[in-house]
C-alpha cells in the first residue's frame, strides 16, 4: 500500500475559498504573524530604543559641556598662546610666516571672483602670501574665465597662481596634494583652504594664523561657516539649523574637551609639517578632510575650534544639489570608519579616552547611529507597529526621547524654533538617504567613491533680486529650472504612500494617535517626492 503523502492541516477559521484572494492573503499574515512578524517587530523595537538611548546620552553629555565650555572654560585666546603679529621696523614682514591659500574650483562659474577677490584683499603682507587657484574644471569657457580673473589680481601685485591638471584623479584631494607639490610652496609654512564659495573676512589669517605661529603642537585652526543665502528658502533654513547646531555644539565640544573635531575641508588653516607627518591628502574616501584630520590627530597634532571667525558660505538652495551633498558626506564617514576603526584602535600615541570619543561619539554615534535610528525607528518600525497591536512602543521612546533630543538640536537656532517641528519631518525624510548612503560607505559599494560637486549660485538670486527693485531691463540670471519628471524622486513617493497607508489604519483601529504624526510626515515626503521642497520661502 502507498504510504499516504503528508498532509498540512489547516484550521476551519482559516480555511477560505481559493478565489478570495483577499482572504487568501489574510490568512498567510495570520499565519505568519505571530511566530514570525511580532518576534522581528519586537527585536527592531528593543535595538531602535537602544540605539534612541545612545543619541539621548550623546546629545545630553555635548549638552551640558558646551554650558559648561560658555560659562567656565577658558577662550581659545586664553587656552592657548596668542599674540597678534606685529611688523617690525627693521626685519619689515619676516615676522610674518610665508602662507599659502588654496581654492580648489571645478565649474565655478557663478561663484569663482568671489573666492579669488576674498583672498586676495586678505590683510597680509603681500610678499608673505602665495594664492593657488586649483582649477579643474572640464568647461574651456569656464577656465578662461578663471585665468582671466587670476592674471587680473596679478597685475595688482597679488601674487596668484593658476594651476590646472591633466585629469581629476582624486577629486579635490587630488588637487590640494598636487598644489603642495610646486617648487614654490616650500617656503610656505602654513597652508588655508577655501572652497570656491567660501569668502573669508580681511582679518582671517591675522586671527588664525597666531595659534599655529605660538603653539607648536596645534596642526589646525578651523572657522565657522556663515550662511549668506540661508534665508532663500525653507530647504536652506533646514540646512541652516542642522550645521548650527553641528557648529555650535559638535565642533566647540571636540575643540574644548580633546582638542580634536573633523575638518570641515573649507575654511581651515593647516600646518603644512602636519599634513606631511600624516600622510598628506588622500582620496580614499569622498570625505578626504576628515581622513587627514583623524590620522594628524592620531599623530598627537591638535586642532582648535574658533567659533567667533567666520567666513561667508553658500548653501545648496536645490534639493537634488543637496540630496548629493548629503549622500557623499554620509557616505565618507562610514567608509572612512570602515578603514581607520582599528587603526585607531591599536594606536598608542593619544590617550584611552580621546580614542574613545573618536570612535564611539564621533563615528559611531553621530555619522552610523544617528542616521539609522532616525529612519528606522520613525518611519519603519514605529509605523509597521501600528499594523502589529501586538507590538507596543514605550510612550518614552516615541515621544519622550526624541522631543528632549530635538529641543538639544534647537540651541543652535534660537531664530528658527517656529521651524522646528517641520524640521524634524524634513530630518526623518532626509535619513532614509543618509541611511542608504551610509550603508552604501560601510559596505563600500559601488557609489561609495561617488563624487558630484555641489551646484553654487553665488550672487545669482541677489542680483535678480537688486534687477526687480531697480525695475531695469538688465536680463537677470534665472535659477536652473528641471522638468516636473526630473523632479519625481520616487523612493520618496513610495514611502509618502506607505506612510499614508499606516496613518488611515491607525485612524480607524490605531488607539496611540500616531495617524497625526503620520498624515504630516506623509506630506513632507510628498513634497520632497515631488521635489518641491527648496522652492518655499519660509516665514520670519
């Protein structure tokens, strides 16, 4: 007798007929629910909470030492050695070290002479300052234009070099190494850097350049950047109130406590023995500024932080110009994470604790944890409870938590609290790039050496702005336009879709209201699905 083929029985509540499909595809989530789905849904939860905990105690800590830093510690004038430097009646300026300021450019076609003309009108003697246009750029117009512009300064007295290469191997690290490598760079000391956009005050290297000339253990003196077009437009001010707060905070904290923070590539006056010490420039990663500034700082070489000197930035005012910035700069540091965490792990020239703060508060913390558990929690798992009642969320961890780490987040912004709670959906829609991108750096996938310059406008918008008020028939420069389909990002739609899905569901069965947080995150991934985001001017 044939043995009888196994059977699978099936409950009588669940048994359906086969042209249901409806039914068909209820009974499998039932089946599949509790022995499956809640026990996932639960462990996302518990490493969600975890990973919340983590930013809180981070958030909290950079909290109460930057009180502490306004109200105890000593300016960095007092910290350190500084004295202004003086011309002497007779060695005239050979009290002033020779300093070299790079401006690496690629297509800089908008903003170029602002860059060159900041530099050059920089209050330093003339024979003691060497300017290097490090030009890339593939457009021959575009080059011209910057020679030009470079030959013009010369004639003034200024000495200015155009420097152009064969390739682009490297990206902008690989033109700041090759500038370092002129036969005149080796009388220069100290070297300062300035993006295309980026146009320090006259008085920047006089305020700078004294706490590299005095403290020989100090490798770099890093300014803050002040935003000339952060009012253009709500996507500007978003980005404003993350940057101040990561310069307010972040960068003071790391300056003060360890003498250690990441280079923000721009804006920066390095000792030119200190890049050498550390390998100089490499172009490893997408974020070559933090590369050099972890290997110099593992080399015992400071840096410090000056909050008070300023120098004039643009921001990205199109969401497409900033979804690119934003994929390189998650991108990089969990590349560079991956490559560098046992390096420092097993080096023996910096104490436990700063090795400590390098890998867990700086890395690990601030560029891994901090994207992830924003995009995880609050637009995955927090929504997909909704669909399980089973799994609960702590009122502490959805509601409690965060609201303490927004209003930490606020400090650097005091201008812009009425934006804050928008601002907060505009973050979470932005982790699920910096997530992607971040797993993109740890993985080193295929983009993770993606490197695509980010659009500049300059003085664009101020002159159509001056052209409208004079009401005159100068033709004004227009911003770039795209087509609606070139706006479409659909991974944004997709999740307006899903999240709009959950918000009706806990609406009609949901009993933690969570469908009003929901229905507004679904609006902002909407808006930025249909790339519409930088075009709204926000309110004062």
């Amino acid at each position: 007798m044939a043995e009888d083929s196994p059977k699978f029985i099936i409950p009588e509540s669940f048994q359906v007929s086969s042209d249901d499909i409806g039914a068909q595809i209820g009974l499998i989530w039932e089946l599949i629910k509790a022995p499956l789905i809640v026990p996932l849904l639960k462990l996302g939860v518990y490493i969600c909470l975890t990973m919340s905990l983590m930013l809180f105690m981070e958030r909290l800590y950079m909290g109460i030492v930057i009180i502490l830093v306004k109200l105890f510690w000593k300016k960095p004038e007092k910290r350190y050695k500084w004295e202004p430097l003086q011309e002497d009646l007779e060695s005239g300026n050979s009290n002033f070290p020779v300093v070299l300021v790079q401006i690496p450019m690629f297509n800089e076609r908008e903003v170029y002479k602002l860059s060159i003309g900041a530099a050059s009108n920089l209050s330093w003697p003339a024979d003691r300052l060497v300017i290097q246009v490090l030009d890339d750029s593939t457009d021959p117009e575009i080059k011209q234009m910057v020679e030009l512009e470079c030959q013009r300064w010369a004639s003034k007295g200024i000495n200015i070099r155009y420097q152009i290469r064969e390739n682009r191997v490297g990206y902008k690290a690989g033109a700041l190494k090759e500038g370092l490598k002129r036969s005149y760079v080796k009388h220069c000391e100290y070297v300062a850097i300035f993006d295309a956009d980026f146009q320090p005050e006259p008085d920047y290297l006089r305020r700078a350049i004294p706490f590299l000339v005095h403290n020989p253990d100090i490798a770099l003196v890093q300014g803050r950047w002040r935003f000339v077009n952060a009012d253009e437009c709500l996507l500007t001010r978003m980005q404003e109130m993350s940057l101040d707060y990561h310069f307010t905070v972040e960068q003071e904290v790391g300056s003060s406590t360890h003498a250690f923070f990441g280079f923000n590539g721009t804006a920066g006056v390095w000792r030119i023995a200190a890049i050498n010490e550390a390998g100089g420039w490499k172009d490893r990663t997408t974020v070559e500024d933090m590369d050099l500034a972890v290997r110099a700082s593992l080399r015992g070489w400071k840096f410090v932080y000056l909050g008070d000197l300023q120098v004039k930035s643009e921001l990205p005012s199109t969401f497409k110009a900033f979804r690119f910035q934003q994929h390189r700069w998650s991108c990089g540091p969990a590349n560079l994470f991956r490559k560098m965490v046992m390096e420092i792990v097993r080096n023996k020239k910096v104490r436990f604790w700063k090795k400590v703060y390098v890998i867990y508060s700086f890395f690990f913390v601030r560029k891994l944890i901090a994207h992830m558990v924003t995009f995880w929690f609050y637009c995955v798992v927090l929504p997909l409870t909704i669909l399980v009642p089973e799994v609960e969320v702590p009122i502490w961890g959805a509601v409690y938590i965060p609201s303490i780490i927004t209003i930490l987040n606020s400090v650097g912004t005091p201008r812009s609290i009425h934006l804050l709670f928008y601002w907060i959906l505009f973050e979470n829609v932005m982790s699920f790039h910096r997530t992607k991108a971040t797993f993109i750096g740890l993985l080193e996938a295929g983009r993770a050496n993606e490197w695509v310059v980010t659009e500049k406008l300059g003085n664009t918008l101020q002159k159509n702005a001056d052209a409208s008020k004079n009401k005159t028939n100068v033709k004004t420069i227009k911003r770039p336009r795209f087509k609606f389909t070139d706006r479409l990002n659909t991974l944004e739609l997709g999740f307006a879709a899903f999240l709009f899905l959950c918000g009706c569901y806990d609406f009609v069965h949901g009993k933690n209201n969570y469908f009003v947080y929901l229905f507004l995150q679904t609006i902002t991934f909407f808006i930025t699905g249909i790339g519409y985001v930088g075009t709204i001017i926000p309110s004062s």
